[in-house]
C-alpha cells in the first residue's frame, strides 16, 4: 500500500525552506548577523583608475571600512574622475583624511585607501548643505613614481641635447688638437728631463740661499728699528725746541713792542732838538764868519720900521 504525502504539509515546508534561506542570506548580506549603517562620501582623483571596479574595497589603516558605489568621469573636468563610496558609521574620516588609490600585490587589483587625519581634526561628516561629503585625494605611488620618472627622463633628454652641443664637429676637432698638443708638450718635458731637474735642484739652492739671508736680515731690522725709534726722539726734541724758540720770540716780540711805544718817541724828539741846535750852531757860525766883531758887540741892529723910532 502506497504512502501519500500531504500536498499541504509539501508546500509548507517549502515556504518554510525558502523563508530560511532568503533570511540566510539577508543575514549574510547585513554583515553576519549585525545590520551595518553606511555613509556616502566621494572623491575626485585626477589620475587613471585603470583596474579598480565597482564594489572594490575601501580601507582605512588596511582595515576594509566600505566600498566603491560609483566610478564615473567628472562632467565638469573629462581629466578627473569621480568616485562614490559607501563608508561604515564610526569610521574616522577627517577633514584632513585623504583619498589614494593602491594596488594590492602583484595581482593588480586596486582598491582604495583612507589616509591621514590627525587626532585635532574634526570629522567629515554628511550636512544638510553637504550630504555627500567630499574626500580630498593625492596621487598614487605609480602616479607619483610616473611623473619623477618622466622629469628625470625629460632631464636625461636635455642633458644629451647639451652634451651633443657641446660635442659637434668643430669641438671635437678642438678636443683633438688639444688632445696632440698635449702629446707634443709630454714629449719636449720627457726630453727635457735633466734640464727640468737641475732647474728643481737651483731652485732648491736658492731658496735655501733666502732663507739664510732671511736669517741675516734679521738683526739689520731690529737695527732699523732702533734708528727709526732714536730718530723719532730727535723729532721730538727738536719740537721741544721749536717750541722754547716760539716762547722766546714772543717775548722778544713783546720788547719790541715796549721799545717802539715808549723808547721811539723819545729818540725823535732828541735828534728833532740836536737838528735845532745844529741849525744854530750853524747860523752862529756863519755870522762869526761875516763879522766877527759880532761876539762882543752883538749883531747888527734891525733897521726900524714905519712908524718906530730908531734903536740906538
């Protein structure tokens, strides 16, 4: 005899399977067993994103925080691209916290990495004026790598410019007789060898010659400088006596000055009376000659004028 199964007792447990197992997997997707609350932030890199997808792995300090929600070219800039990530609640993004994109291993996967952000920075949180939050980005290591390569390339490339400048044909050939004139020059010193080293020999000689004169000229200096140091003195008592002098003739200058007011006039007045006295010595002997009766009877009388009575 056949069992039959209950179609009803069938289809209840199938309801009861599935329930299970979508509730299994929701379980699985909320992050096994807790629900997770995730905040929208986004980034603008000016680089490529070669190798990193949709739904890659966003770390802080290598800890998986979140994901990669969105990859897309700025409308704004077609030399930018803009990311959007979803960021578990609680996660430490700064004002200061910044965006850079890493390779993991030699697999090349890419995902992105949340760095920086000190301890006195306050948190990057959604506002009403911002409800995406924006994460500042820097260059990744192959891009920063790409552009040191590419300035030392450019600086390798200038440089051979240079060095082909500075060795065209003209130089070279310039280079090549500097090259043989040297050659010509190391040959004439070869063969002027001993000439060169009796020349050493002299030039040995005389230097000693100078230091032993050096050593005689010694004594000369200090001889000279003892000269120098009297002489100094006999200037200096020369001055001494210049200024005795100046003393002397000054006084001397004051005596003239006496003589001149006080003796001066008396000398005139003195040779004004002598010539008085010549003059009359003179007359005086001049009349003697005439009549020299005139010693004892005086001279002769004056003839009387009109109106006057003779003198007897």
């Amino acid at each position: 005899m056949e069992d039959k199964l209950n179609p009803a007792i069938v289809g209840a447990f199938v309801l009861v399977l599935g329930a299970a197992l979508i509730a299994g997997v929701l379980w699985l997707a909320a992050g096994m067993g807790g629900q997770k609350s995730y905040f929208p932030y986004r980034s603008v890199l000016a680089e490529s994103v070669a190798g990193l997808n949709v739904d890659a792995p966003v770390k802080y300090l290598g800890v998986d925080v979140g994901k990669v929600r969105s990859i897309a070219i700025d409308p704004q800039n077609s030399r930018q691209v803009m990311l959007g990530f979803l960021i578990e609640r609680g996660t430490p993004v700064k004002q200061d916290s910044e965006a850079v994109l890493k390779a993991q291993g030699l697999t090349g996967i890419v995902y992105v990495e949340l760095s920086g952000g000190s301890l006195g920075s306050p948190a990057l949180l959604p506002t009403r004026e911002e409800p995406v939050p924006l994460i500042p980005s820097k260059p990744s290591l192959s891009t920063r790598l790409e552009n040191v390569l590419g300035t030392v390339l450019a600086g390798l490339d200038q440089m051979s410019g240079n060095l082909s400048a500075v060795f065209d044909a003209d130089n070279r050939l310039a280079l090549k007789t500097i090259l043989s004139d040297t050659a010509s020059l190391t040959t004439v010193l070869a063969q002027q060898k001993e000439a060169i080293r009796a020349g050493v020999a002299d030039a040995a000689r005389t230097a000693h010659l100078t230091a032993q004169a050096s050593a005689q000229l010694d004594p000369l200096l200090k001889r000279i400088t003892a000269a120098s140091v009297a002489l100094e003195n006999t200037a200096q008592t020369v001055d001494q006596v210049g200024k005795q002098w100046g003393t002397t003739a000054d006084a001397a200058t004051g005596g003239l000055q006496q003589i001149r007011s006080e003796t001066l006039p008396e000398l005139s007045r003195l040779v004004a009376e002598l010539n008085q006295l010549s003059s009359s010595l003179r007359q005086l002997t001049e009349q003697t000659k005439r009549t020299p009766s005139s010693l004892l009877l005086g001279g002769p009388t004056r003839p009387a004028g009109p109106g006057e009575s003779p003198q007897p």
